[in-house]
C-alpha cells in the first residue's frame, strides 16, 4: 500500500523561453580539451611512436595496448584492430595519417549507432523521464542540465525529488527547479520515492507539464533490495500512466571504466534503460569507456557531460567524440578551432 503523501513543495513552473543567448558554445571544443589533459592523445603518441617507421603488426600491437590502457575494451579493440590489420595487409594504410584516419572511422562506425538524442513525444504530457545510477555518477546534476536544455526549446518542466534519502539532494533539485523555471515536488526526507513519484506525476499532468524529471536515490548495481525498490517505482508510474516511463536514463561516471560497463549491464537487465548519460569526462584521461559501453550494449547515448557548468552537458556526437579521443585538443589551444569536433549545430547542443 501506497504510504500517504506529505505536503509537497512546489515551485511554480515559468513557461516563458530561456535567452538563446544562454546556449553554450564551442562544447566539443571543450571535450577535446579536457578528455586529453596535459596534451596527452592517440595521435600525438602515434606520430611519435611512428615517425620514420612502416605500419606493421609490431605498430598495430602498440596501438592495442594505448587502446586498452585507454577503456575502449576487448572487444571493441579487438574489432577495430581485426579491421586495421585487414587495411594494412591490403597495403591500404602506408604512413601514420593514413592510420589515424582509418582509427577515427572504426570509432565513429561502432559510436553512430547510439547517437540517438533524446526525443520527447509531445502527445505524453508529461513525458515521463526516470533517471538511474550508482551514488555519485552526478544524476541530481544531470537532471538539472537536462531541465535547462528542456526550458531553453520552451517547454513546461516538472523536477521530482525523488531521492528522499538525501535532505542535500532535494535541495540541489530545488536550486535547479528555481535557476531554470521548473516546477518542483518534493516531500519530507525519508518519504516513500514511489509515493513521491506518484504524486508528482499526478500533479504534472493536472498542470499540463510537458516533462517530468524524476530523481532516484544513488544505488549499486549489486544491492538486489535497492534495485527492486526502482522496479517499485516503475511500477508506481504505470498505475497513473500505463505507457510510462518513457525514458529510464542511466547516468554514469566515466571515471568508473570497465566498473560503468558492470552498471549499465545490471541496471539494464533491472528496468530496460532506455538512453545513458555519461558523465564527468573531464576526469578520465581517454574516455574509452564510451566505446567499450557502445561495442558491448549498443544502447542510445543521449548525452555527455564534461565538468560542472551547464554549457559543459552536451549531445552525443558519434563523429565528433571519435575526433576528440584521437586527436585530443588543437594544438593551437583555441576553444573555437573549426573541425569535426568543434562544429555543428548537434556537436554544441546541450
């Protein structure tokens, strides 16, 4: 049964559009930058390992071991050498550019496929969006990322606090429903999250809220009683609305490696995630993971985040992501530097 609500609190929701002005700018040049700190990159280590050299299986084993080292995977990295070592015995691959060139099209080749960027279905008001993920993989600041891309295409925005665990939780919620113009529903710490959820979802669509975005207590995969409270809650939203959630977002902490991969299988198998986000890619020094992630569970990356600021929260870019882990920053340094990783309208997008 259902424990009764507290009183929620609310912050009423302003419809009005956020200045375009607010749009960040220039967010693949900053993933260039901050995936390769220190100048560290698959292509400045290759021209160095290979200057004066033939490309040959000696060369290819070196590459394997940057791949490795830098979270692309077994499997992912075995898939891109068999396709390299095939190039090369065709003679296909003479000098160091040519295999750069070769390294970005297998990256972008095993990342298109999830570049899939969130959709909204306008006819389900409010479109439901469940976010998931292990404490500390940056969810609460996701959601509040995602509530300001969402305001600035003008749409209504509901933020659940559906993390009752955490008092500081509920307030970063509410520090976002306020510097955005999101509604808000939260209840008294250690409330039921089903009951939370359900309440919210109840008064999102009274309002004719466009999306509701509901937070979930931090858990780890491998606590069995946890996981089956998110099912809970999944089921708790379909009583009100039997086609929700539409979305079930799974962030994860790029910093955690081959441990994220561990997650997103688990989660997955719990509730079906639907889209991932990958978080603070400005702290891992390759960023990999995001092609082992894609190789193994080909599920949509909706976006990426890498720092604090809300510029710094993007969509995924499959092109402009494999530019960025080979190639690392411009070596001029400029934030602005033209290129597939600095250009276009889906690279910038937040």
């Amino acid at each position: 049964m259902r424990i009764p609500a507290l009183p929620a609190s609310a912050v009423p929701c302003d419809n009005r559009r956020m200045p375009e002005s607010t749009q960040p700018e220039g967010f693949f040049a900053r993933l260039r930058t901050r995936l390769n700190r220190g100048g560290a990159s698959l292509a400045r280590e290759l021209r160095g390992m290979l200057r004066g050299r033939r490309i040959d299986a000696t060369v290819l084993e070196e590459l394997e071991t940057r791949l490795l080292t830098a979270d692309v995977g077994v499997e992912a990295t075995n898939e891109i050498l068999g396709e390299l070592e095939r190039r090369v015995a065709r003679r296909e691959l003479d000098d160091v550019e040519a295999l750069l060139d070769a390294l970005r099209e297998r990256l972008t080749a095993l990342l298109q496929p999830c570049e899939q960027p969130l959709r909204i279905d306008p006819a389900a008001r409010p479109c439901v969006v469940l976010v998931i993920g292990v404490n500390g993989s940056g969810k609460t600041t996701s959601i509040g990322k995602l509530a300001q891309s969402l305001r600035r295409e003008g749409r209504s925005v509901m933020l659940a606090a559906g993390d009752t665990f955490r008092a500081a939780a509920v307030e970063q919620l509410q520090v976002w429903a306020q510097r955005t113009g999101a509604a808000f529903s939260a209840q008294a710490t250690g409330a039921d999250p089903g009951a939370v959820i359900f309440d919210a979802l109840q008064s999102a669509q009274s309002r004719g809220i466009d999306v509701l975005l509901a937070d979930t207590a931090g858990r780890l995969h491998s606590q069995t009683h946890l996981m089956d409270e998110l099912r809970k809650v999944k089921r708790v939203i379909q009583r009100v609305m039997p086609d929700a959630p539409h979305e079930v977002l799974l962030v994860l902490d790029a910093n955690q490696g081959n441990n994220a991969l561990a997650q997103a299988r688990q989660f997955h198998a719990a509730l079906g995630v639907t889209g991932l986000v990958l978080t603070k890619l400005d702290g891992t020094a390759r960023g990999g993971i995001v092609v082992a992630i894609a190789r193994a569970l080909a599920l949509p990356i909706r976006f990426i985040g890498v720092g604090e600021g809300a510029e710094d929260f993007g969509v995924f870019n499959a092109r402009a992501f494999a530019s960025a882990l080979v190639d690392g920053a411009p070596v001029t340094g400029a934030a602005g530097a033209s290129g597939p990783a600095g250009t276009g309208a889906g690279a910038d997008a937040a």
